[in-house]
C-alpha cells in the first residue's frame, strides 16, 4: 500500500505537465542528436550529469520530439517526500487513466525513490522505451548494474562547451571561415566572456553568483551529505573548499589527510568518491603501465566549470593558465578520452590513452612570451613526446598560433602551437558521451 495518495500524484502529473515545456530560449546542445538516435533502440536511455547542467532541458527536447509524450514525471518535486516503491504502480495506472496506454515512460531524478530499478525492470520487460535523469553516478551504477546490466545507455551530460556557448550567441561564426579579423575578433571576445562565466546554464544566462552558492549547496547537501551519511560536514566543506582553491595542482590522500586532521587516507578517498559522483570534480592520474604506481602517485583535481570552482574556492590572484586548463580538460573529457598526467624528468599537463597506449601530449599556458616559460611548457611536452614515441605535440594558449620544429638526438618533433578557442571549436563529432 503506497504512503502518497492518488489525489496527490494526480495532482503532481497536472502540474508538471504545465511546467515541464521548452524555455523560449535554450542552449541547443550537441548531446541533442546523439539523444535522438539512441530514442531508436530498445534499451533504457540514462542521461547523467551535474545537478542543474541542462538535463532535464535535454529530456525535454526529446519528449517533444517523439509521438508519445504524456508518460513524463519528475521525482525532484517537494510534494514527493512519501512516495515510496509501493507507489509506482499507482502512477503507472494514473498515466493509463488520464492518457490512455502508451509506451514510453520520461523519469525526471528517479534515483530519488530506492528500489525503482524493479518498476524501471518491469517496464523494460514488458516492451516500454524509458529515459531517465539522473545526477549521482555511485546510485546509478549500483541499480543499474544490479538490476539492469545489458539493459540501458547512458550518455553523459557536462554544463556548456565552448562550441555550444558560440552556438547560442553567434551560431554564425560556427561554420564560417575564421579568415577575417572581424570573425576572429567576435570569437575571441565569446572566448572571454565564456572564462568569465563558465557554462552552468543558468549561470550564463544571469550571472547571479547567489545562483552558483544555491547550486553547490544542492550538490553538497542533496548529492552528497543526505546519500552518504556524512556526519562531519565542516571537514567535507574544508576538503572541497581546498580542492576548488587548488584546482589543476597535484594532491595526495596523505596530504589531505593531515591537512584535515583526519585519521585515515580510506575517508578522504571515499570523500574523493563522492565528489567524482556526483559529477562536480574530476580526478585524474599520473600516467603509468603499472597500476600500482598510477594509484600511489599525486592525483590532479579538475571541476567540471572553471566558474563554479572559482566560486567555491579562495583565489589571491587570478590564475588564468589554471584556469585554461580546467577549460581543456573538460572538453578532453567531453570528448571521452581517458586522459592522465606525464611526469617523468619533467612534467606534461595531459597525455591521451587509446588502445593501451599514449597517442597524445598536451600543454596549456596563458602564453609563450616569457623565455622561462617557453623552455618549461617546450621542455614538458618533449619529455612527453620522447618518452611515449610521438611524433608531434600541441601547446595551446590564450593566442598564440604557429608550429616549431626540434631535432633531438636525430629524431625530428614537431611542436604546434595553437589558441585554445580554436581548438574548441574544432570539436570532432559533437560533445558529451555515450557508454554502455
């Protein structure tokens, strides 16, 4: 017997159903076709990402895109604090009811109620099309893969590239030559607008920073602290406030742990965890053949806006090569390369993975212009290249375009230096992921 009765869930129908419509304004996004052909297969569709990062927008725009619409319901709702297991078969027989048998079901933040993996199974079984939301990664990984293993897609959703955010405001200038300094100019003012705004969506759109505060309070609370218990929230609060103060640096288990005061590395792993979760930090690892070394080196920590970071930390200064970094890594990951550190005599911002080898070595810096610099980023990228047999390397900067040759040990490398902007409009096949 459900605990929400069926005056109260019919009335949560009406209303969301009025709610739930297309902004006249919204970020057209790349995930947007992919979405689309995966609506062609049979197996349940999972879109995951940050709390707020346009989700429920993109289920939207596949709901409206197919001919059976009505089956829609978003467990994020303030009335839903009683709805249990119990409940959904009094949902699925109010759907029937008010708009007749259909067959595809839209599940807003499901993850919500424990236990629906066994309704979204039992959909599944009897031939029904399910999309579902979701912003914790551990929930779904869980349920999914204890329940639904084999059963479901699911693509991952980041706040706005690049590519997306000159879409929106001058989608003009994605397919036009850049040849002209008129063009050139355009981009690079988006450039600058997008370091100063990030791409949270509704950050974007009004810049209002309690925004940003409300946000990472919802990810901390809700994502984190209600689903795993913690029961020292300062000392969580201190670990993200370092993490985000410090983004892009080297960090270890150990040092957090005394830094915090805390009498294991297992916590601050397990915190480290819930952060990746829930989709608001990135860890990455230095790059090794040996897993052991992978696991015991420093890790680098990267947020998934350079923004949001910016508003949890603590800055003296505006560190813009850090922050170029952040943006880079977050389209690599967009991209959905498995991307680590080199560190050997010297160090390498990002080295790609494919097929059990590097195939690529990046550095990121505000610019060349200091001679120190040069030789640091230069002398970083040919211990990368030399180290994983490359023939060619990328630097890319706030700028600067031109290609370096350098001849080491009768082996010719070629160095290519490019504008970060450039590089991220050149997006390959759209952004954001699919895995199965």
């Amino acid at each position: 017997m459900g605990t929400i009765s069926n005056q109260q869930i019919r009335q949560i129908i009406a209303d969301q159903q009025k709610e739930q419509v297309l902004p006249k304004h919204y970020y057209p996004r790349h995930a947007q076709s992919k979405l689309l052909d995966l609506a062609q297969s049979k197996e349940i569709v999972v879109i995951m990402g940050l709390r707020r990062c346009g989700k429920s927008v993109l289920l939207q725009t596949i709901r409206q895109q197919l001919p059976q619409q009505d089956y829609y319901f978003n467990f994020e709702d303030d009335r839903l604090a009683n709805f249990t297991s119990d409940d959904f078969q009094q949902l699925y027989e109010l759907f029937i009811e008010l708009f007749g048998e259909q067959n595809t079901f839209y599940f807003d933040e499901i993850q919500n109620i424990p236990g629906w993996e066994v309704f979204v199974r039992r959909l599944y079984n009897a031939n029904n099309k399910i999309f579902i939301t979701g912003s914790n990664a551990t929930l779904f990984s869980e349920e999914l893969g204890t329940r639904l293993t084999g059963r479901y897609l699911s693509l991952r959703l980041y706040p706005f590239s690049f590519h997306e955010y000159v879409q929106y405001n001058q989608s003009d200038l994605v397919n036009t030559t850049l040849s002209t300094s008129t063009n050139v100019g355009l981009i690079k003012q988006l450039f600058s607008n997008y370091c100063q705004v990030g791409g949270i969506p509704e950050y974007t759109k009004h810049q209002r920073i309690d925004y940003l505060h409300s946000l990472y309070e919802g990810i901390l609370y809700r994502d984190i602290v209600a689903r795993y218990r913690i029961s020292s929230v300062d000392t969580f609060k201190k670990l993200v406030f370092f993490l985000a103060s410090n983004c892009s640096k080297e960090t270890t288990y150990s040092a957090l742990r005394k830094l915090l005061g805390l009498g294991s590395t297992t916590t601050i792993a397990d915190y480290c965890s819930y952060l990746a979760n829930s989709h608001l930090c990135h860890f990455i690892n230095r790059y090794s053949d040996s897993v052991k070394v992978q696991q015991q080196s420093p890790k680098k920590v990267y947020f998934v806006d350079h923004v949001l970071a910016k508003t949890i930390g603590f800055r003296i200064s505006e560190d813009v090569g850090r922050m170029l970094e952040n943006i880079v890594f977050m389209e690599l990951t967009r991209r959905n390369h498995n991307i680590y550190y080199h560190k050997g005599d010297k160090e390498c911002d990002f080295v790609i993975q494919e097929q059990f080898r590097v195939t690529q070595a990046i550095q990121v810096c505000q610019d060349l212009t200091d001679p120190t610099t040069r030789q640091r980023e230069i002398a970083g990228l040919m211990d990368a290249l030399t180290t994983y047999s490359l023939a060619m390397g990328l630097i890319l900067t706030e700028s600067e375009e031109f290609t370096e040759e350098i001849t080491l040990e009768d082996k010719h490398y070629i160095i290519e230096v490019l504008p970060i902007w450039k590089w991220l409009l050149n997006v390959p096949n759209a952004s954001d992921s699919i895995a199965t």
